[in-house]
C-alpha cells in the first residue's frame, strides 16, 4: 500500500494504474471499475484545471471510453465536466481546492475502494508467521 499511496500522492496516475492492473482489471468487478474510474478521472482532471479541452477530450475518448458502456453513469459525469467553465462548481469536486488536497480526497476514497474489493482481500496486510522454536 505504501508504494501505492506514494504514488497518488505524486500525481503519478500511469504508474498508480499499471500498479493495481497487477491485482483487477477495470472489467473484474463493480469495486475494481470505480477504482480505474476515479484513476482515470484524475488523469482527466489535470486537463481542464490547466484549460486545455483539447486534452481533456483526447483523456475523455482514449480513457474513459472504456465507461460508456461498463458504467454508463460514471461516462455521463465526467462528460458534463467539459460543459463547466471550472469543474470545482461540480458538487463533488467543490472541495477540490488543489493538487494536494485533491490528492488526499482521492487517496481517502481508493483505499475504501480497495478494502471492499475482494479481490484485494489477504493482500493488503502482511501475514503473520508463526515463530517455532
């Protein structure tokens, strides 16, 4: 998890889904689809904070397509996104004040995610031995 969350931290959003892609892919369950959504829509993000549309449309069809039809709802949200001037005047993002703290909510959110994937179940805490003498 340390590397993990290291990762997030950094903004590193490539390497953070080339990471959990070891563990589930987007399709494995409804836990492992969110958690690519919430990647990928961070990747997203960066687009319009810096206002370039142009990239966000090119992250919006490379990345997230893959959610039109796994999710059609997480594909509507962050579609309507492009139609804000700033996406912080979505209710959820609201609290979005910057990287970092963007970053924290985000960390926050994956490793709930990750907790109730069952697919992560026995990975996330090192087993215990058994010490014989």
């Amino acid at each position: 998890m340390k590397h993990f969350e290291d990762q997030v931290q950094a903004g590193e959003w490539d390497e953070v889904k080339r990471y959990l892609c070891g563990f589930t892919k987007v399709e494995d369950n409804p836990c492992s689809t969110k958690i690519f959504f919430e990647i990928r829509k961070q990747k997203y993000l960066k687009a319009p904070n810096r206002q370039d549309r142009a990239k966000a449309v090119e992250i919006l069809v490379k990345d997230l397509k893959v959610f039109a039809s796994l999710n059609k709802e997480h594909f509507k949200e962050i579609t309507q996104l492009l139609t804000l001037d700033n996406f912080r005047q979505n209710k959820q993002l609201s609290n979005y004040s910057d990287k970092k703290s963007a970053r924290n909510i985000m960390l926050v959110e994956l490793k709930m995610l990750i907790g109730a994937n069952p697919l992560f179940r026995d990975k996330l805490a090192f087993p215990a031995f058994k010490i014989h003498n």
